[in-house]
C-alpha cells in the first residue's frame, strides 16, 4: 500500500529539504562588476624619492569594482583612494613618462576591477635651487601729492628651490606691495614669487626664507626728484686696452632738497674713478657727490662701479723673415729659394708689441725626405695668441744637399 511506508518518506523529504536549505545558506554570495558611480582624483604621492619633484597634472581616473552588492551599496567616496605607482617608473628619466595609477579601496569585500586611464603621464624632475635677488614691485601709485623713495628689502636676496624646469624659467622675483591713502612710509611684510618672461606666476616653488620686509619712503614729489648716476672716470688705461663697459649699482637715485635747488639737477657724478694704467676689469666703491648745497640722497651714499677692459687687436710686420728647415736628417743641408720671405701677424696689440726678436719663426718640414728638390708650404710659428694674417710668398722651393 502506498501508505504503508509513509513515515519513512515523509522523513527522506524532509532530510532532502533540510540539505538544500543548509546548502543554500552556505553557498557563496553571488558577486558583480560595476562602474563606480563617480571619478577619483590622483593623488599626489607622499613617497617621492628626496631630491625629486612630480611635475603635471594628475587629473582623475574611473573605476570599475567587484563584489557583491550589498558590499558594493557601502562604498564611498572616501573609501578610495588612487596614487602614481612611483616605484616602477625611471627617476631618472627627465621627460615625460606615463606612470600607473594604483587604486585601492577600504570597504570590506569589494575589490578593484580596472582603472581608466592606467596611466598619467608626468615629468619626474631633480629639485635644483637658484639665489635671486628680490626686486620690489608696486601695485599701485602712492597718494596724490607723493613719489616712492628707494625701496629697501630684507634680505635683498632668498634661495628658490623647485623642478629644474621651473627653476629655469624665472627671470624675476618680485616682492609685490601696494600703497594706501595715508602719506607714512610703507613697511610691509611680502611673500617674494618667481615670474617667467611673460610676468605669469610660476607655481610649486619653494622661497627661503618664504617673507622678505619691504620699506619703502614716501616722499612729498615738490622736494625729491630722481636723476641717473654718472661715474666720474679719470686716467687711461694701459697701453693697447680700451674700455668695453661700464656698469654702476645703484644707476639712479632719488635727490631731496628746495625746488629751487632741484630745478638744475638732472644727475649725479661719482667721486673720481682712477683707471690709469688699467689692464683687467676692476671694481670700484665710490661716495655719491651732492649735486647741490642744500641738496641730500635719500637713500645711496655710495656706488659700486665696475669697468671692464680688454686688449686691443692690430697687426705687425716683419718684412724680412729667414726660411728655417725643421726635422731635417743629419748628414743634409738645406737651401731655399728665396732664402727669406714677409709676414704679418695679428694678436692683442700688447702681445704684439711685446714680441722679441726671434719669436716669429718660418719654417718648413723636411722631416723623412732625403736629398732633392722640394716646393714646400711655409709654416709661420709665433708666441700664444698670435695668427699669421699673412705670408709672402706662401711656398719656397727646398733644395736639400748631403754635407
């Protein structure tokens, strides 16, 4: 009968259910790829080898996860992070590489699938630093009414460090400050920055120290007047020099005195600057002169004034030259014609004047020929620094006789 043997099959089903529920319950949850819903921005890395700067834009990546969803429903945007794979790329490659982006996740369960883009392209750079001198540079006119004396800065010069690329490209740093209403002098305390050739702000340098102190006076513009700085030179140089520049610190200043008195003054000389017998770039410190009495310098009592020289460059001749044989054998003599032969050298003029008797030689290379008839270049041979600018003739005729 079919129900003779009920319990026991009512028992198997109920074993069967049992089993696939067990085996349901620990079956491993179902997992599923996905975009994550939104970009991670590079970061910029922490670990870069000292020395090194990472130059570019990192920009942001997107990211596909794996897992389930309800571990997938529980990421944030502050449960990824995603950063240069530094390790693998070549410091000491200067030019732009692209490095991997590595991106890591913080929620339990959940996995990065990929990361679009891979990679970012940068520049990994050596850090190298220039010493500048701060100038001052103002935002703005002072009140109606004034001028702006000479500024003073402190310190006058800082150290920029940064990539060498950005190093490079300074040709300025400014100490930028603006004036007020009120008529008092400006001190201020600015942060020096870095410009390029266009004036545009170059970023991600390092200034130390990062705060100079800029003093500027203010002064009434009916009692000051600025005018340039002439340097008072005296003497000549030596003999076969001449002057090729003349460079003075500070090149204007700013004069202070009645109107009266300033009317007249369009410079201010040096005290005399002895150059006699000169023969190398010197410098000189040398005291501002009054242009006028009741006049006075607002800031710069003296100058630095440095004169470069460098020698002048003629020509001599030597009309009567004896033709000289080198390397000739033993056992052989040497006959030219013409026996002699004309020449002019170039050189510093004192170099030339200086050349004794003897030291401009023409010769001819006999070295390895035996006895003959040979027509042969002259070679001219003088002291360092001097050039034949011309031989007459060029080539003699070598006859060489055995003694």
């Amino acid at each position: 009968m079919a129900t003779a043997d009920f319990p026991l099959k009512l028992t198997a089903v109920l074993i069967a259910v049992i089993f696939w529920v067990v085996t349901f319950l620990s079956a491993p949850p179902t997992e599923i790829v996905q975009d994550y819903g939104g970009r991670v921005a590079v970061e910029r890395p922490d670990a870069v080898p000292a020395g090194y700067v990472v130059q570019g834009q990192l920009g942001d990546v997107g990211v596909r996860l794996r897992g389930t969803p309800a571990a997938l429903a529980n990421v944030v945007a502050s449960d990824l992070h995603a950063t240069l794979d530094l390790p693998v790329a070549d410091i000491h490659n200067a030019d732009p590489q692209d490095v991997p982006v590595r991106v890591v996740v913080a929620t339990a369960d959940v996995k990065v699938e990929s990361r679009t883009p891979a990679t970012v392209t940068v520049r990994i750079e050596p850090i190298t630093s220039r010493d500048l001198a701060v100038q001052a540079r103002f935002a703005n006119s002072p009140p109606a009414g004034t001028v702006a004396g000479d500024p003073a800065i402190t310190p006058s010069q800082v150290r920029v460090s940064g990539a060498a690329s950005q190093v490079a490209r300074i040709t300025a740093l400014f100490a930028t400050v603006g004036f007020g209403d009120a008529v008092t002098d400006l001190v201020q305390s600015v942060q020096p920055r870095a410009v390029d050739a266009s004036g545009t702000t170059i970023d991600g340098l390092t200034v130390d120290p990062a705060v100079v102190q800029l003093t500027v006076p203010v002064l009434p513009t009916a009692t000051t007047r600025t005018v340039p700085v002439v340097p008072a030179l005296r003497g000549a140089v030596a003999a076969g020099y001449w002057i090729t520049r003349v460079t003075i610190d500070p090149t204007v200043v700013t004069v202070r005195g009645e109107g009266a008195a300033l009317s007249n003054i369009d410079q201010v000389s040096t005290g005399a600057i002895d150059v006699s017998g000169l023969g190398a770039d010197r410098t000189f410190q040398v005291a501002l002169l009054l242009p006028a009495e009741g006049t006075s310098l607002v800031k710069a009592a003296e100058a630095t004034v440095t004169v470069s020289v460098a020698p002048l460059t003629g020509s001599r001749a030597f009309p009567v030259l004896a033709v000289e044989a080198s390397g000739l054998g033993s056992g052989f003599v040497a006959e030219f014609d013409p026996p002699s032969i004309s020449a002019v050298v170039a050189g510093p003029v004192p170099a030339l004047s200086g050349i004794a008797q003897g030291q401009i030689v023409a010769t001819v290379d006999a070295t390895g020929k035996g006895a003959g008839t040979y027509v042969m270049d002259v070679v001219l041979r003088g002291p360092a620094g001097i050039t034949a600018q011309s031989v007459q003739p060029a080539r003699v005729t070598l006859t060489i006789r055995a003694r």
